[in-house]
C-alpha cells in the first residue's frame, strides 16, 4: 500500500516532463552541434534521454487502451512522416531539399525521426499480439520491422522497446530490463559508429525508471487537459523541430 501511494504522477505530468526532457535535449544539440564532451552539453543530453523510454511505455499503454488501434496506428504513421521533414530540416546534417530523401547523401543512420520507429513499435506489438498471425510468422516480421526501423533515429530500438513494454505489461521489472538491454545494443552501436562517450550516454535512459514508477496510471481529473495532452507530444515535435530548424538557417 505504501508503494502505492508513492504514484502520484498522472500520464499528463509524466508526458509533460518528457516534453520538456525532450527540448532541452534538442536545444543542446542546437547550441552544442557535434560530439562536444564539456560538461553542459552531456549534462542536457542525460536529460534527454529520459523521453524515449517514456513515450515508448505510453505507446504500449495506448495499444492497451485505445479503442480503435487502426485509427491509433494511422495518427502514428501521420505523424511520422510529418515528423521526418522536421526532423531532417533541423538536423546538423542538412544540406538541401534532396537531405528529404533518405540515403540522398549517403547516410545510412539517423535518416528519418524517431516517429517512424515509435509508429512500427506499435505495429511490432500488434504482431506479437496477433491470433491472427501464426508463430513461425512473428518472429520474421519483427526481424522485417528492425530493418525497416534500423535507419531511423533510436533506430529499431525504440520498437523493440514498445514490444517489451506492452508484452511485458503489469511487470515494471521484467519491463525495464528488456529496455536496458535494449538500449545496451543500441549504445554499442553508438559508440562504434558516432562517438563513444555519447554510446556511453545512452545508458542515461535508466534515469526514466524513477519517472515511469510514479506514473499511478491514470489520467488528469480535467477532460479538456486530458484531450490537449493526448495529441500535445505528435504536435509539439515536429513543431519545435521546425522552429529549431529555422533558427539554424538565420545562422
């Protein structure tokens, strides 16, 4: 009972300081461009790294709870290729209208937003989750969708996540351990394709464990809160993206 009571934030506050872990991650890359390892700019990205793993959890509680998972998956996707242009337009790596393009210019990581691997999570789960698709056939699927995700910014971990997540569901434990490991795979991947100190840094991701254990499950007692909050992340990414993006062309 006393565990219980220590939940005291609602899935508004909880998205809320995502969003905010978020910007202040954004804004040092802006500020801080490359791979500096001052101080500040690791401090903000420890910051940061807290809002994956919250949208991920609220992405499988959303699978749980929607009542139509169809239109939830179609929003997802919608925002995901809305997300890609501003994700690409605020980017250190944006050249022209052809950067749009993924693999234009050669790259092969970080070609779209982490919407598109936050939307192939929901369908990760789906798959898993399926009567319909048969045993042999799940465990090709999920591999189809790591390549498909692969390219995008978490690359397929974010997916990967929201699978352990929702198929993991009332066990916080069992949970946070398939992100670890998770996340270990993908700061193995960083630190021998980008930077070891920023692979390190994603490790950082621990720090949502304490957040997502005081998340008590429920909504916010105002309707008309609980509806802005519902759509409040889809929009203010791409939109504070575009704004960061823009800012960086006036340099």
């Amino acid at each position: 009972m006393v565990y219980r009571n220590k939940k005291t934030l609602n899935s508004n506050a909880v998205k809320l300081i995502a969003i905010i872990a978020m910007t202040i991650d954004h804004i040092a890359w802006m500020v801080f461009p490359g791979y500096p390892h001052s101080w500040l700019p690791l401090l903000l990205h420890t910051i940061g790294r807290i809002t994956c793993p919250i949208m991920c959890y609220f992405i499988a509680e959303g699978y749980h709870h929607t009542k139509n998972i169809s239109r939830y998956t179609f929003r997802l996707f919608a925002f995901a290729f809305i997300s890609h242009f501003a994700y690409i337009y605020a980017s250190a790596d944006f050249v022209d209208w052809r950067s749009f393009l993924p693999f234009y210019y050669g790259g092969i990581l970080n070609q779209t937003s982490v919407m598109w691997s936050l939307a192939w999570g929901l369908v990760m789960l789906r798959v898993a989750d399926s009567e319909k698709v048969k045993e042999p056939l799940k465990p090709l699927l999920i591999i189809l969708i790591c390549l498909i995700t692969f390219p995008s910014d978490w690359s397929c971990i974010a997916s990967l996540c929201i699978l352990a997540f929702g198929t993991s569901r009332g066990n916080l434990k069992v949970q946070m351990l398939w992100m670890i490991f998770y996340v270990a795979l993908y700061a193995a991947v960083y630190a021998l394709a980008l930077d070891l100190v920023y692979g390190l840094l994603q490790m950082a991701v621990i720090f949502a464990i304490p957040v997502i254990m005081l998340y008590n499950g429920k909504r916010g007692q105002n309707q008309r809160l609980n509806e802005i909050m519902k759509y409040a992340f889809y929009l203010y990414y791409p939109l504070h993206l575009f704004l960061i993006g823009w800012l960086q062309s006036g340099k």
